[in-house]
C-alpha cells in the first residue's frame, strides 16, 4: 500500500508541472486567439509574438525612438494612468530591460548578530539622497510569486553573491528548491 501511495507521488511530480504548463499555454493561445478572431489555434499568439518583436524593432529607429519618447511624457503626466505606466514600464525594465535592477545578488543579515540571512537583489548603493548614506535597499522576492518587499539595510549587513542573478531568483521562487551554483561570496 505504502508503494502505491509512493507511487502516486512520484507521478503527481511529474504529471501536474506538465499539466499546469499545458493549461496556461492553452488559456494564453486561446485568449489571444480569441482577441484576434483567428479560427487556428495558436495563430494568434504567434501574431502577437511577430507584433511585439516589430514593435520592438521599430522602437530602435531614431525617429520611432523620439515619438516614443514624447508618448512616454505624456503618459507620465497623466495623473491616475501615471501611477499604473510607470510601474508596469519599471518592473518589466527591471527584469527584461536595458536598466535591469535585479542583477546583484546578495545574502543580507537580518538580525543584528548575523545568524539569520536572506537572499536579494541589490537595486540601490546609497541612499544619500534620503539621508542615509551608510543603507542601501534591496529587494528581497517572495517564494512562489510575483510580490516582494524593498528592505532598506545597513550596507554592512550585504554581502554580494558571486553568482548567476537569473538561478538566485529561481532558487529564492522556488523556495529553494533548485540548485544554484556559488563561485565565492564577497562584500560589495
């Protein structure tokens, strides 16, 4: 019986990444395809991958990149959409941009004698420009989400982690789950 219970397990493992991989392509082909009005499936998720990248490409032309520019100002005056443009444009430009922020992995002490620590991202060497020039902010992500929290910390309590920034961040949402190789631990 017990075999059979470890059994089950072991097939949950592998069947339920697959089948929660498969439900979200097919809610995400099927919503876009739905948008487009598009009778094969899949088609439209492809358009809207072609789009995208050609929206990108002509966002690189120096003309394009000026009328963009004035878009993007008048959108951050307008007050309530604003609040929503920039925050979408930073997160995304956080992890996908030319200014990513999360490329500093570090181990930060929480507790004053140390023996406590959790792992971020540094986004800020100094906060001189608040009045604290000795803290810096990191942002420490939350296991199996999208939500974290900013912590603003002594600078001697980091210490950056020479490692991949892409397998820390998959290591911290996993809940460390998956493996993540260090090469040596130093200060910043």
């Amino acid at each position: 019986m017990r075999s059979l219970l470890n059994y089950f397990l072991r097939g949950l493992v592998v069947v339920a990444p697959v089948a929660l991989t498969v439900y979200v392509c097919v809610v995400i082909f099927t919503t876009i395809d739905s948008w487009l009005h598009l009778p094969v499936p899949g088609v439209g998720f492809l358009v809207m991958l072609l789009l995208i990248t050609g929206v990108g490409f002509v966002a690189s032309n120096l003309i394009t990149t000026s009328l963009i520019g004035f878009v993007d100002r008048a959108l951050e005056r307008l007050p309530f959409v604003r609040l929503l443009y920039s925050s979408a444009k930073d997160m995304l430009n956080a992890f996908v941009g030319e200014k990513r922020r999360f490329d500093k992995p570090v181990l930060v002490s929480v507790t004053s004698d140390g023996s406590v620590k959790v792992l971020a991202f540094l986004t800020s060497d100094s906060l001189a420009a608040l009045g604290a020039a000795d803290h810096v902010t990191v942002y420490m992500p939350q296991s199996y989400g999208l939500a974290g929290h900013i912590l603003v910390v002594p600078s001697s309590h980091v210490r950056r982690i020479d490692a991949d920034a892409a397998e820390v961040m998959a290591f911290i949402i996993s809940g460390g789950v998956t493996q993540v190789e260090t090469k040596a631990v130093k200060t910043p």
